[in-house]
C-alpha cells in the first residue's frame, strides 16, 4: 500500500510563499494522476491541482496563477509551490491519487495564513 507523507507546511504572512512536499514510496509512481488537496475547518476537503503523467497541470480557480504543482518521478515526490497566500489558503494540505484513493490518505499539512 502506497504510503503518502506531506511536509512544508508552516505560518506564513499573508502576501508569503510556501513549498511542499509529497513523498510516495511502494509504487509505479510516474504513471498516476496525483492531486493536492486542502481542507479547511468547516469545510469540506477540495482539490486545488492536478498532474497528470505527462506533467500537464490544472488548478482550482481560486488558487490559478498562485500555486505550481509539480513532480519528480525518480524521486516519487509531487510539490506545490505556493505564492501570494491569502488568509483563506489556510487549511491542512493533502496529497493523494486524482481521484482519490480513501485509503492513501496521509497525516497532511497544516498551513496558516495569518498575520
């Protein structure tokens, strides 16, 4: 079973960047659809982008143009570079297959957005 383990999350003020990081072992990585999601209090858990194994990429329209999704195969790790944070990207950030498999979810990410 693929095990999924986020990292990179942090404070930041708003207007701030943050990288994370997606580490995958025990699959044929390259070959899957993989997504960040995110999960806010109170709200339900919502994917803001996608790679697919061509490293082509889509994005939630509230993040497009802010955030990057990428990712290096030989070492089974998807990112999200995240720039010019908003109070409202605050939330716990998941990675996972696109669509999500339920039992790859990992422990996430928090990431907050505050000054």
């Amino acid at each position: 079973q693929v095990q999924f383990v986020e990292s990179g999350g942090g404070l930041v003020q708003p207007g701030g960047s943050l990288r994370l990081s997606c580490a995958a072992s025990g699959s044929i990585f390259s070959i899957y659809l993989m997504g960040w999601y995110r999960q806010a209090p109170g709200k339900q858990r919502e994917v803001v982008a996608r790679i697919f194994s061509s490293s082509a990429t889509s994005y939630a329209d509230s993040v497009k143009g802010r955030f990057t999704i990428s990712r290096d195969n030989a070492k089974n790790t998807v990112y999200l570079q995240m720039n010019s944070l908003k109070p409202e990207d605050t939330a716990v950030y998941y990675c996972n297959y696109y669509p999500p498999r339920n039992d790859s979810w990992g422990q996430g990410t928090q990431v907050t957005v505050s000054s």
